[in-house]
C-alpha cells in the first residue's frame, strides 16, 4: 500500500513539474491539440485524469485567448502578454491538481488503514481459534489421520506415545506393515478400505510389534473419513491384552480339539455342571450322531447315567477316574477302558474299546444292566419301592429333579424317611397338616388304582405325581414335570401383550392380514404413513377397503392392488416382496411384504425420505467432485501443452541464434541468449515435471517395463549429467560392482529418478567436491544411493521434503519449483520400490531409492 502511495505521489508531481517546465512552444502544441494528448499520456488514470483535464482546459483557454486578440489587433503595450497569461494559465491548474490529489491521497490513505487494523484483527482472532483447537484435538496418547474424499493425502493429529512403536513421521505412520502385526495390519487395511470406499465404520483392537495394544476406531463424518489410533493403559490396556490371550487359547484349544479328531476313541469334555462341551468324531460316531455338534446340542450321551454318576462321585483333582465300564454303540455292547480328569471348570475323559477282553461277561447281567440304563434314560424322574417301602431303583432325571446326595439314595432310604427329608430340605410344598398329608400319599400302598395328584413345589415347579402300586407290594412313582407347559402357557399370553404394545410403539407402519385379506392388526405408525384412521382399519377390514383409503396418497396403479394378489394366490411357497413408495406428501415409504406362519402376510412400511434425499444429495456431490477432478486434469495437460510449444519454439531459436550462420553477437548479447536458453530449458523441466506428476494424480501413467542392463544404465545417467557437473565444477564418482545384471523397470523413468537426484546432489554440492552414485542389489531390489557433501537438510524439513514445490534453496546454487524429488518419490512408487533420506546439518545428504529386480509391470500408475 505505501508503494501505491508513493507511485502516485510521484506522478502528481511528475504532473506538476511538467506544468510548469512547459514553454510558448508547448503552449502552441496544446493548442494543436498535441500537448493535450501527451499529458494524458504521462498522468496515471486512477489518479491525474481530474488534474491533467483542469490543466489542459487552463492553457488551451489561454491560448485560445491570446489568438483571438492578436486576430482581432487589440493586443496593446499595456495589455498582459501572451507569455505571461501562459504562466498564469499552468500556475492554477498544477495548484488545482496538486490539491485535488492530496485530498484524495489522504481520504484513501485513511480507508486502507481501517481497513489494514479490520483485517488483522480478524486474522488474530482465527489464529487464536485454530491454536485453541490444535491443542483440544492433539494427544500424546492419541493420533488421528483424516482422509478427504477423493485421492487426496491424509492429514495427522496427534501423536502416539514413542513406546507403542508408531512412526513419528506421518509418510512412514500409514505402512502399517512396518510397526504392527501381521494380521493386525492386514484386518485395519481391509477395514480402512472399506471405511473410504463404502463408509463402513469399524471399532478394533490392534498389536504392535513391541506388544503394546492400541484402539483403533474409524468413521465417516461431513465427507471425510476418520481413523483414531488410541494408546491405551491400565484397564483398559489389561482388558485388551485379556481379549488377544483368549484369542490365543481359543485358537490353542481348537488345534487340541483337531488332534484329537484324528483319533479313533471317543474322547468328550464336560462343563461344570456335568453337560457335555465338546465331543470329537470317533465319539460322534459312537452315539450315532451325524456330525459332533449334533452330539452336543441334543446331549446324546455316551456312557449310561449310572457310569456317570459314579465317575462324578469317584473322581477328583488328585485322583482322575479310571476304570471298565460297558454301553451301547451302534446297537452292540461294548466295553470300554475309560479314563476321566476332573479339573476346576468340567472334567474330561476319553474311552478305549476293550469289548474282547469283556466278551465272557454273562449275558443276564447285561439284560439286567441294559434294563436300567432304559429306565434311567427316562427323561421323567422314575423311582421304585419295594415291598418294605425301601427305595429300589431311581434314574438321574430323580436325582436332579429332587437334588438328593447318592449316599443317601444307595442306603435304599424308607419312603416315608424319603418325604420327611425332602420336606426337611425345603422341596416339598408347605402344607397346613403334613402328617394328614404324608398319610394320604403314602396309602397308594394300600390302593388298587392309581394315584394322581398336582404338586407345587416351592422353587417354583409344577409336578404331577402319578403313583401306582405293585400287585405283589411297592409302588412306582412317577414325577411329571408340568413347570414348562405352565410357563409357556404363562409366556404365551405375555407375549401376546408385549407383541401389541411393541408393534404399536415401532416407527415402522406394520400391518398384518389373513389368509382371507383381512386385516388383523396394525399400528398407530402404520395408520399415520397413509393418512387413514384407526376405524377404517380395524380387525376384519377386507384389503379392498384399505386400498381404497390408501389410493388418494400415491399415483401407482399396480400399489395395494399387488398385495391383494399376493394375498389370495394359491401358490404353494409364497415369496417376499419389496418395493418404494412415493406419496403425494413427499414422503418415501419402503415397504416389504414378509409370509408369516398360518398363511399369514405381514406388511412393514418405513419412511426413508430423510435417507433417499441424502442418498441424492451425495450422489450430486461425488458427480460434482469427479467433473472438479476431470476439469482439473484436464486444464493441467492443457495449459502444459500450451506452454510446452512456446518453450520449445525459443529454445530451437535461442540455439538457432548461437550458430555462427546468424551472425556474431557481442559479449554482452551472447551471455543474454544463454541466460534465456537456461532458462528457457528450466521453465520446460517445470513444465514437464508437472505434466508428469497431473498424469500420476490422474492415474492414467504407464510405464513401459524392459529388461534393462544396470551398467549400460549408469553410463547413459552419467554422459547426460556430465554437462551440469562441468558447470558446477562438481565431480561424479559412480561406485558399483561388475555384473550388476538386469532390471525389469521402465527405462525411461528410471533415468529420469536417477537425473534428478544427481541434479539435486550437484546444486547442494560444494564446488570443486565429489557427489557419489552408489549402487548394489540383493536377491531381489537394486539399490542406487545418490550421497552429495553439501550443508546437509535441516531436521525440521525432513518431513516435507517430498511435498511439492517445497523448495530448499538454502545452500543450494540454484533455485527450482520444489519438483524433483516428489517426481522421484511417484516414479519410484509406481515401480513398487521405496525412498529414503538420510541427511543432518552441515555433513550432507544420501537419497537411496529401492527398485524390485522382478516387478510384474502395472498397466496404470495409482495414487
């Protein structure tokens, strides 16, 4: 602004010295018209074009005059002269411009420094939100990347704790591969990539290779995508590193369970409660199950409930079961040598075939064996008395049901000690005479029919106790458990009411027909959606009617006429159908039409106009993003090609120029032409470097893969470089072994990384120095490291160094556009390789690029 000031005051006094500089014969050019014409010239516009018009209005005024009376002859000794009445003429009008220009100088000045204390007050007040809000987000222990939509970079937040093992840098933060575990790495890309591509949110917990544990949430908000990267500690630290042991033992104990269904014995594990766990396939096969989860899920037991009991009642920690116990497989019996661990979570126990060995066993025992391994099978709880009322027999279903001790069940108790110890323990219902009571159960010994009565017992359970007596003494007592018929009885009308209250309460419109369309129920969503009332669809309202009430709301002619097809076809499998709604109130209504049991329909309408117009409102914006995206390459290539044309044209004539057909030029014109020709040749590596880079952004690069000899590649580099190096009075030392082989790279593109890091060493390297090309390779990379001796890259622009048009002109002979190495880090990239700097203050710098020797060539170049 003080620059403007300045101009403009400059030119109000060139205005006023030329003013008063002018003669007679300016005088006569203004009245010539010419005069008029060159001061207008001279004053700038914006500020003059007031003064310059009062000034030349003045002298043509006065010149005017002073023709007119030398025309007329008046002109007499005391009248003023014509040189004086000029002289008078510019003297007012330089003092009316003059003080025109500085008021006006003064209002502007005035108004550009309010404006100046406005804007940076403003800018004050964003500085101090932006600080405000950096430290609210950054986290020692928190790090969080965010992605734009699109192929732009990601932008870091935060960093985390150094013993995690996370890279500081952000460029080596996102190769997860590095720093994570395998699996870890690989299950938060896959979940990054569907975060970006289909904005899949996902919650995980991740391991480094030092073992520390991190949370790592991802989401979609306002078009960007968020990845948190959480250290956590303490609870939270031991919960997670709880989660990844039980992982481990899960994946331990199903290699365990492997094993042992190679096995040809049946093996089992029991939980604490004695239920079965987990079987393999040898047991499987025993109890004729198809797979061993069916085993499981239906119980299909092994070994008889007797054997069970008594490996339950033998076995301890310290002293495991082992012992010869016969049952039945595939309808044979078998004998096995059983052996069974209990531990404090369940037990486990794995059975050996010893029928052979067993086969002399007497036939009787096992009809009397097999006699009550059936009664105990029993679901229902089963016992016998004998003659003297002593219990004989009672399966596990009594045992469980009534929870008495086997010592005490195998002293063959009394019935009525029986009752009197149940009552005893609280399992029998309190009555107001339990001797009245105890006496009526017991007479079923004296009875001839039997005896059936309803015990409520006091946990809860419903029991229907059918007692019948022996012809020759003792009764047998059967226990039917009626608990679940009366619960599901109990839940059956529950659920009925809790079915009404839940549907009434959805936001979904729900509706329910019969097989003879008509409805059975509906909510207060439903009736809400399509604008009807709660008489028009009561219970037993026909579709019809519906439909009727229903068809003011949209313009489809095929709507509720569909459902009533759907609802009075007679095919034999009845397939859901789905569909949109749009109504005449805007609203969008998916609907799905769901067969239930009983031939019944149901019908489910839910609003999704919110979701429908974001859904249109998104696909609006990518369509807006991508045409952003086409109209930027596009005017990248175009405005390069425009300007490559022009380049190329003043090179060939700047070299044109140089040849001595065109004559000689001076000392003084020859260094002019190559000034232009160096810089020409610039400004062409510019152009270029930014084509090259808009194509890889563009992804439409292809590289063109051959079979390359290294050495013939390091001869080509150096013979293009040895111009630059003269120039700079640098020397190249190139130091590779012999035989260096082949590599499958891009030829082309190759040179181009390895010029411009060459070109990079040469301007940072001192003169009269040595930059060195090193190169070497292993079973499948080749290595070239550049290494120059110049002042080195500070610490601080180490991490964008490979950001475009970060320039480091420090120390350097020339300055370009920030290009170079960017190019080199994409050009490298796309070879599947890798770049990496290793430079301090003040010892210089090495750039050592990663080339694979076997790379499959990559059709098009990507982000």
């Amino acid at each position: 602004m003080s620059v403007r000031k300045t101009s403009l005051r400059k030119q109000a006094d060139l205005i006023c010295g030329v003013a008063m500089s002018c003669g007679l014969d300016a005088c006569k050019e203004a009245a010539n018209g010419r005069w008029k014409k060159d001061l207008a010239r001279l004053a700038p516009v914006s500020l003059a074009r007031p003064a310059a018009a009062f000034l030349a209005g003045t002298v043509l005024s006065g010149v005017a005059g002073m023709a007119h009376a030398q025309e007329a002859g008046t002109v007499g000794p005391h009248m003023f002269s014509s040189t004086q009445v000029i002289w008078s003429s510019l003297v007012l009008g330089a003092l009316g411009a003059a003080l025109l220009s500085a008021v006006w100088l003064v209002r502007q000045r005035g108004n550009m420094e309010a404006e100046t204390q406005d804007m940076r007050s403003a800018l004050s007040d964003a500085q101090q939100r932006i600080s405000k809000y950096e430290a609210l987000i950054a986290d020692k222990n928190r790090r969080i990347v965010v992605w734009e939509s699109g192929y732009s970079k990601p932008e870091f937040l935060g960093q985390l704790p150094a013993e995690t093992g996370a890279p500081q840098q952000d460029r080596d933060f996102l190769a997860f591969g590095r720093w994570l575990r395998s699996s870890s790495a690989i299950e938060l890309e896959k979940a990054i990539d569907a975060l970006r591509g289909e904005a899949r949110s996902f919650d995980l917990v991740l391991e480094t290779n030092r073992d520390e544990i991190l949370e790592v949430q991802g989401r979609v908000s306002g078009g960007k995508a968020f990845v948190r990267f959480i250290a956590l500690n303490n609870l939270r630290a031991e919960l997670a590193e709880l989660k990844i042991e039980r992982e481990r033992l899960t994946h331990s104990i199903s290699l365990f369970h492997s094993l042992l269904d190679t096995i040809e014995q049946p093996v089992w594990q029991r939980d604490a409660q004695g239920r079965l766990a987990w079987v393999n396939h040898a047991y499987s096969d025993a109890v004729e199950a198809k797979v061993p989860t069916q085993a499981v899920d239906e119980s299909r037991e092994f070994l008889g409930t007797i054997a069970r009991e008594k490996i339950r009642a033998v076995a301890t920690a310290n002293s495991p079961f082992h012992d010869r116990i016969s049952t039945v497989v595939r309808g044979n019996r078998t004998v096995f040598d059983v052996v069974d661990v209990v531990a404090t979570n369940g037990s486990v126990g794995i059975a050996i075939d010893v029928s052979e060995a067993e086969s002399v066993r007497e036939e009787l025992k096992r009809t009397l064996n097999s006699h009550a391994e059936t009664l105990d099978h029993l679901a229902t709880p089963v016992a016998i008395f004998d003659g003297e009322r002593r219990l004989q027999f009672y399966n596990q279903a009594f045992v469980q049901l009534w929870g008495l001790s086997l010592p005490f069940l195998e002293s063959r108790p009394d019935n009525s000690e029986l009752l009197d110890k149940l009552r005893a323990n609280g399992k029998l219902p309190e009555e107001l005479s339990w001797r009245n009571w105890k006496e009526s159960a017991l007479s079923i010994y004296q009875a001839l029919d039997t005896k059936t009565d309803t015990w409520h017992l006091p946990n809860g359970q419903t029991l229907r106790v059918i007692a019948t007596a022996h012809p020759r003494g003792g009764a047998t007592w059967v226990f039917e458990n009626l608990t679940e018929q009366v619960d599901l009885e109990t839940r059956y009308n529950t659920l009925v009411k809790v079915q009404g209250e839940t549907i009434d309460h959805l936001a979904e419109g729900v509706a329910v027909f019969g097989p003879d369309g008509r409805i059975t129920l509906s909510n207060p969503a439903f009736r809400a959606l399509w604008g009807v009332t709660a008489d028009e669809t009561k219970p037993g309202t026909h579709i019809k009617a519906i439909e009727k009430a229903c068809a003011p709301s949209y313009d489809e002619p095929d709507g509720w006429r569909h459902f009533g097809q759907m609802l009075t076809n007679f095919d034999d499998e009845r397939a859901s159908i789905q569909g949109t709604f749009e109504l005449y109130s805007g609203l969008i209504l998916d609907y799905a039409a769901t067969p239930l049991p009983n031939a019944q329909t149901m019908f489910t309408f839910v609003d999704m106009t919110a979701s429908a117009r974001a859904e249109r409102a998104l696909k609006e914006k990518n369509e807006a993003l991508q045409k952003a995206d086409e109209l930027k390459n596009d005017f990248v290539q175009h405005v390069s090609y425009e300007l490559r044309s022009p380049l190329t044209n003043i090179i060939g004539f700047t070299d044109l120029l140089k040849t001595p057909g065109m004559g000689e030029l001076n000392e003084r014109q020859a260094e002019y032409i190559d000034h232009i020709s160096t810089s020409s040749s610039v400004l062409l590596t510019i152009v270029n470097d930014i084509l090259d880079l808009a194509t890889v952004d563009a992804g439409i690069m292809q590289l063109n893969y051959s079979q390359l000899a290294v050495d013939e590649l390091l001869d080509d580099v150096a013979m293009q470089i040895a111009d630059r190096l003269h120039e700079n009075t640098v020397t190249l030392e190139i130091i590779a072994p012999k035989a260096l082989g082949t590599v499958f790279a891009d030829e082309q593109r190759l040179k181009q990384i390895l010029i411009k890091l060459l070109m990079n060493a040469t301007n940072f390297a001192p003169e009269g120095s040595a930059i060195s090309l090193n190169c070497w390779r292993d079973e499948s990379n080749v290595f070239f490291s550049v290494t120059d001796r110049g002042p080195g890259i500070p610490p601080d622009m180490l991490k964008t160094v490979f950001d475009r048009f970060k320039a480091n002109a420090k120390g350097g002979k020339r300055s370009g556009a920030g290009l170079g190495l960017s190019i080199v880090e994409s050009f490298v990239t796309l070879h599947n390789g890798d770049v990496s700097i290793d430079s301090r203050a003040g010892q210089g710098t090495v750039v050592t690029c990663r080339i694979p020797v076997g790379s499959r060539a990559r059709s098009v170049a990507a982000e």
